[in-house]
C-alpha cells in the first residue's frame, strides 16, 4: 500500500513554544479545553461502520472502501477494499496484531504488540490506539504532563511530556469541538496532523464525517466516516483472524 501532500508549517512563534514547554505547570486555561478534549465523545467504547480511504502523495492516489469494527482502545478488524475485494486486513486483538494482504503482495505477519507504530506495515503515519481513536470518533493524545496557551491563539492548547522531544497541539473552534490536532518535533516541523470536519450528529453523539491526515513526507489520508456506528455490540471473537 502507498501513502501521501505537502509539509504543514508550524503557525505561531517557535520560541514562545519552547519557552512555555518548559514551564513548571499547566495553564488552567489549557487544562479547561485539554478537559473538553477528552471528554469529546469519551462515552464511545465500540463503533462499526463503512467508508472511504484515500492515499496519496503528489499526483498518485489510491482510494479503497473499507469496513471496521473497533474497541477502545486498541482491538481493531479493518478491511480495505477495492472494486469489491479485499486488499488488504489488519486485526488487533489487544495484545496481537496481524497483518494480511488477500493479494500476496506480502506475508501474512504476525506480531506481539498492544499498540504498534502502523507506518512500516501500510505507510499509515500512526500508531494502533491512535486509528482506533479516529474510527471511535475521537482525538488521539499521546502522553504528556504539562499543557499551555499562546495569548494570541486562546483556541489552541500545546502540550508535551518530560524528556520527550515532541509537541501537541489541539485546536477547538466556537463550538468547543476539536478541528486540528498536531504532533510536532523539537524544531517545531509537523511529524503528522489531523483535521476533523463535516460533523454530523448520531445518538446524541456529535461526529466527524471527514478526517484528513497529513505527515512531513508530503502523505495524506483521508477518512470518511459517515456510516460510523458508536457503541454497536461485538464480539471478542471478531478481532481474532483464523487461517492467517
């Protein structure tokens, strides 16, 4: 499978970034909307549903329809189709994860892990939990431990762990709801982005109808999720791949 468009900047000052990244707590301002966040669609455990992905990069792009059923926070059955057939399955249990491609492009492969980085199997620049989130209808977080604001941006929140070179960053619109997410590098370059939009309400659940992931190596995907069920019952066995 391909993936891939172009390098999202960083808006807003580098230095104000690094400055506030090392303060000693976090803003009461930016734990509000790290609360809100959160809370976005938290009530959310499983979700079944058919739709849309897109790859691309520069002019080559592949468009796939796809199935799921996935648990929070990291079981998962996603099949990948086009024109009618399976291209491509990943299954997570929990604690394994398989890989199989129903047109030998490779191996079926197996691995002991609860949450792997999905970039070297189908050029996907996440991890596990954080495709899971997206199909749940939530943001992905990584870990962090202190969280702030710009003055000039009150929309936004930044947020970073200790010792780690990386940066968050969630945008909320007027509504409160969550449009951009960003993980960024010490330097202050993208490592990938994420943005909602067409949101639709379900079950009293406000939803996104798109998702858009973008990465430094000029990859996109793009994710409609307009046929996303929350909370539909499944069973443990459905994660689980026989015959792989």
């Amino acid at each position: 499978m391909a993936v891939f468009l172009f390098t999202v900047m960083l808006t807003g000052p580098g230095c104000a970034l690094l400055e506030h990244q090392f303060g000693k707590q976090t803003d009461p301002h930016a734990e509000d909307i790290i609360n809100r966040v959160q809370a976005f669609n938290a009530q959310i455990i499983t979700s079944k549903g058919t739709g849309e992905l897109t790859l691309s990069r520069g002019f080559h792009k592949e468009t796939y329809k796809i199935a799921w059923v996935a648990q929070s926070p990291n079981r998962l059955r996603m099949t990948l189709l086009m024109l009618g057939h399976p291209v491509e399955t990943i299954a997570s249990t929990g604690q394994w994860v398989t890989f199989v491609s129903h047109t030998g492009a490779h191996d079926p492969h197996s691995a002991v892990s609860t949450d792997p980085d999905l970039n070297p199997y189908i050029k996907i620049p996440l991890r596990l939990s954080e495709l899971v989130s997206l199909l749940l209808g939530k943001v992905p977080e990584r870990p962090f431990d202190r969280a702030w604001i710009l003055p000039e941006k009150p929309d936004t929140v930044f947020a970073t762990q200790s010792f780690s070179s990386e940066i968050q960053e969630w945008l909320t619109n007027e509504d409160k709801i969550t449009t951009r997410y960003r993980v960024l590098d010490k330097k202050m370059n993208v490592i990938f982005g994420i943005w909602y939009s067409q949101f639709f309400k379900h079950d009293n659940f406000i939803l996104p109808g798109r998702i858009i992931i973008k990465d430094g190596e000029q990859r996109v995907m793009a994710i409609s999720l307009k046929n996303l069920l929350p909370n539909i019952p499944v069973k443990e066995s459905v994660f689980r791949l026989t015959g792989s």
